[in-house]
C-alpha cells in the first residue's frame, strides 16, 4: 500500500501558500484521513513517504508513525 504525507496547519487550519504547517501525518496516498484517525484537510500540502524521518518530514505525528512502521516494519534501516 503507498502512502504519502499531509500536512495539519496551524489555528488557522486552512492550507494557504504561508501557513506554518503543525505537523505532518502518514495517510494512505491521495486520502485525507491519517493513520492516527485525524480527518486532513484534502487541499492540504503532501509530500512523499520518502520525507518520513528526515528533516524535511519534521514535526511528525508519533501515533502516525507507530501505525506506518506497523505496516513497512523494513523502512526502519
């Protein structure tokens, strides 16, 4: 299953091109709906699995990413 990373904006809560984002959440690619059970917004910004436990991918979401390692236990290194 591929899967991608969606951003949670700050109070505001609607993407904009400005908006810090708060942290970024696992979900199931084009979903809206994160592995921690979060509703996303579908406009948010995404970016590949790939940036999962990089800098680029940082804050991340601890509960998406204990449910991500529970369905690819080999992208642990």
């Amino acid at each position: 299953m591929e899967h991608e990373m969606r951003a949670e904006y700050e109070e505001s809560g609607r993407p904009r091109a400005d908006a810090p984002v708060k942290i970024w959440h696992m979900v199931r690619l084009d979903g809206a709906h994160a592995m921690c059970g979060r509703e996303l917004d579908p406009a948010a910004a995404t970016q590949s699995a790939e940036a999962w436990g990089t800098p680029a991918g940082e804050p991340f979401c601890h509960s998406c990413g204990a449910m991500y390692l529970r369905e690819h236990p080999q992208d642990t290194g």
